[in-house]
C-alpha cells in the first residue's frame, strides 16, 4: 500500500462511486489516496471548520490497515499545515 496525493473533486467522486453515506458540511481542504498494486483502493478528505481541521470522510474498500494508515497520514497533513487540532 502506499500513499498518494488527491485533487478534492477526484476523491470526492471516487467516494460517491464506492460509498453511500458521504456528507460533510465542511469546506474540503485537501485529499489523499491509498493505491494497492496502482488501484485506489481508498481515500480522506479534510475540510476546515472554525480553523480547526475536521476529517469529512474516509472510506477504504477493506484492504488491511487501510484505516488506518489513512489517520495517520491525513493528522501528519493537517499538522504540516499548521492545524493544532482534529475533529474525527
């Protein structure tokens, strides 16, 4: 598994494809991906909310440690960015 980088609008519409229950009021921030073998096989998007990062979805097809791997990766984003703080 590795990490990759996301336009919003391509996670987004990765996510309507694969997962039904996408809402978030927040505004989208950033994106990353998860690629298996070059398919993407999940992905995070984070918005801003009260200039507080807030973690809008994340949904992984059901490849081990996908979650989590995931979690890790978009707090180590958000901290690069200067957010002190997460909303889950």
């Amino acid at each position: 598994m590795e990490i990759c980088p996301l336009r919003v609008e391509d996670a987004l519409g990765w996510l309507k494809g694969n997962e039904r229950h996408y809402k978030s009021d927040a505004e989208p921030v950033f994106a990353i991906g998860l690629k298996m073998n070059g398919d993407l096989v999940g992905c995070a998007v984070v918005g801003e909310r009260n200039k507080e990062a807030e973690l809008c979805h994340i949904y992984s097809v059901g490849e081990y440690l996908g979650y989590t791997t995931l979690y890790g990766s978009v707090w180590r984003c958000a901290k690069a960015m200067g957010y002190k703080k997460m909303i889950l």
